[in-house]
C-alpha cells in the first residue's frame, strides 16, 4: 500500500472596518496612488486600540502610509497597513 500525503494551506485576511462620526479628510496617498479617506495617527491609535507609539512605528516601517493634506499635521491613509483599514464616514 501506497501512504499518501496532504498539505492543506489555509490563508486569512481580515479587515478592520471603522466608523465615525466625525468627518475625516480625504487625501491622495502617494503610495497607493488614489484618493483616501485619512485620519491623525492618534485618532488611527484610538481606532485600533493601540498606544501612539506602535503607530509611529508602522509608519516609519511602511506598513501604514503616510499622506499630506496641506496641513501641519501628517494624516495616515485608511487602505494602507497588512490588515486593511477601511474608514468609512
């Protein structure tokens, strides 16, 4: 008798979806070359449950991009990150 052998490969995705209340600003991200709805890295923190400093270091590590809206403050876009974050309004 032959003993056969199988690999199974399962892969996830999952998605955050948050909404808000609050309007967000839409900005072109550069990285993903549209229009995206994006948010302070505090708000984005807060969203996510997550202290300011571990989003500062997926932004400085790509995982979250960045994205300049013409103000002071740096906004990070809602489609960037390894678990998509979909912001809606």
């Amino acid at each position: 008798m032959m003993n056969r052998t199988r690999q199974i490969t399962i892969e996830t995705h999952s998605i955050t979806i948050i909404r808000t209340k609050s309007r967000g600003n839409s900005a072109h991200c550069e990285h993903c070359g549209r229009t995206v709805s994006a948010f302070p890295p505090e708000k984005i923190a807060e969203f996510l449950q997550l202290d300011a400093a571990e989003i500062y270091r997926r932004i400085e590590s790509n995982e979250l991009h960045l994205t300049r809206t013409g103000r002071a403050v740096a906004r990070v876009c809602g489609n960037s990150g390894k678990k998509e974050i979909q912001l809606n309004q």
